[in-house]
C-alpha cells in the first residue's frame, strides 16, 4: 500500500531533515581559523555563563504563562503555527511552541549588546518573553511588533521596562511607518510571520537604516523550505559579510575583517 505524504505532514518533518543536514555540517569553536568569529563565538558561551544568575524573574513570567489555562482568538498575518493553527489558541501552547528558549533569548541579548544597541527592533513580540531580554541590554529604545491584539495583551502591559515600545497591528503597515521615525537601527530580530516573501521584505526595508556596526537575527532559518530559501539569499546579498547559522536562528554582520564568509556553528 502506496504512503501518502501530506504537505501538512512534509512541513512538520522538514526541520527535522534540515537539523541533519546542519548537524553533519556545523563546526565548533575549536575548527574556527578567523581570531574575530573565534573570540565572538568564544564570547558569546562566556556571556550566557555570566548570566546564568540573570533574568530569571523572565523565566518566571515564562512559566506563569505556561501554566495558564486562558484561550485567546488570534489574529495570524504569517505562516500560521505547526502545533497550534487555529484562531482560538491557548497562552499555555502559544508560549511553548512560539517563543525562544532561554539559550537563544541571551543568544539574541549577546549580539545585540555588540551593537551600540541605542535602537533595537524586534519584529514578532508574541508572548513578551524574547521582549524583556532585549530590553535588559537595550541602552536606548527598543520596539516591539506583534500582529495579534490578543497576544500583545497578554505579553503587555508590563512595569520596570521603561525602555520597552510595543507596536500592535499588521507588521506591513507598523514597520513602514516606524522606521520612518528613525535614523538608524543597530539590533533587529526579524521572527514574525515566518513567510519568504515577508522576511526577505522587512529585512529590505531595515537595511537602509542600518550602520556597519548593526547586526540582524533571523529566527527559525530552517522553519520551512520557504525560510531556508529566504535565509540563502539573504546571506549572498552584499551588504553582509558575515553570516553565522545556530539551526534556530541565523545572524548577519555588516562589517567583518575579512572576505565574506558563512559559518555553521553547533550551539
């Protein structure tokens, strides 16, 4: 008897397909010839061990969310959800499969304190949890995009983050208008509706505001056909010179001491 693979069941398998392919290419610290990736990368493990006592009132917030039994409707302009595609979603499940774990929540605070991190965006606040990190090394302004009313309420409003601008409603028509208020942008996380088209559209429209000090996360790089084939081409456009793939995320840098290289690093 034939088997029937749906497009359902294809989507769910691909990262796991992908995270092989990404197992059996990755390289550790040890195999990096270049002394800047070397001491960034080295850097990046001495920091999440420095903060290991850090932030842990996040995960607290975190873990009241993922014991909650509220269900909000959801206004989805993305990709939609693997688990949980359905407009009535509970805050519980949209905080398990939405949000980045702790390890790659201080991999985004890391690379934005390498910035001057006067300006950093964030596109796709979902439940908050990514928002707080970023605010505690934001040393100026940090703003926030989330599609959902529902879940923006959930994740806001919140005390001690004074630093922390949330912008609510379609990502299209918000980012425009809010890059038009600013000169620069040295940190963005682009993890929000996780199409080709979008991702590679917000990144476009980012770039002009950037300086050869920004740098740019990408999130679930491999979270479809569609984001691998958005995260190739955005590693050979010109403007990077530096592109480094963690499976979940990828980060890109403007200015790098050396000819443009991509890197696969175990994380």
């Amino acid at each position: 008897m034939p088997i029937t693979i749906t497009t359902d069941l294809l989507n769910k398998v691909y990262p796991l397909l992908s995270y092989l392919v990404y197992w059996l290419k990755k390289e550790d610290r040890h195999s990096l010839q270049s002394p800047f990736l070397f001491s960034t990368y080295q850097n990046l493990i001495s920091f999440i061990k420095a903060r290991k006592r850090e932030d842990l009132d996040i995960e607290d917030f975190r873990n009241q969310l993922l014991s909650s039994k509220e269900i909000i409707v959801v206004e989805d302009y993305g990709a939609g959800s693997k688990n949980v595609n359905t407009p009535k979603r509970r805050v519980a499940e949209i905080t398990k499969y939405s949000t980045s774990n702790r390890k790659f929540a201080q991999l985004y605070q890391y690379f934005a304190a390498l910035t001057p991190a006067e300006t950093v965006l964030e596109l796709g606040t979902c439940t908050g949890i990514s928002s707080r990190y970023l605010s505690r090394v934001t040393k100026g302004q940090l703003y926030t995009f989330e599609g959902s009313k529902e879940i923006a309420r959930v994740a806001f409003p919140i005390r001690g983050y004074e630093n922390l601008n949330a912008i609510v409603g379609d990502l299209n028509l918000t980012l425009p208008k809010t890059l038009a208020t600013l000169d620069t942008v040295d940190f963005a996380l682009i993890d929000a509706t996780h199409t080709y088209e979008n991702t590679l559209s917000y990144l476009k429209q980012i770039l002009p505001k950037t300086n050869t000090k920004s740098i740019i996360a990408i999130g679930d790089i491999h979270w479809s056909r569609q984001m691998e084939r958005a995260w190739k081409e955005i590693k050979n456009m010109p403007e990077i010179r530096l592109s480094l793939d963690f499976y979940e995320c990828g980060i890109v840098f403007f200015d790098y001491p050396g000819d443009k290289a991509d890197y696969i690093l175990d994380f």
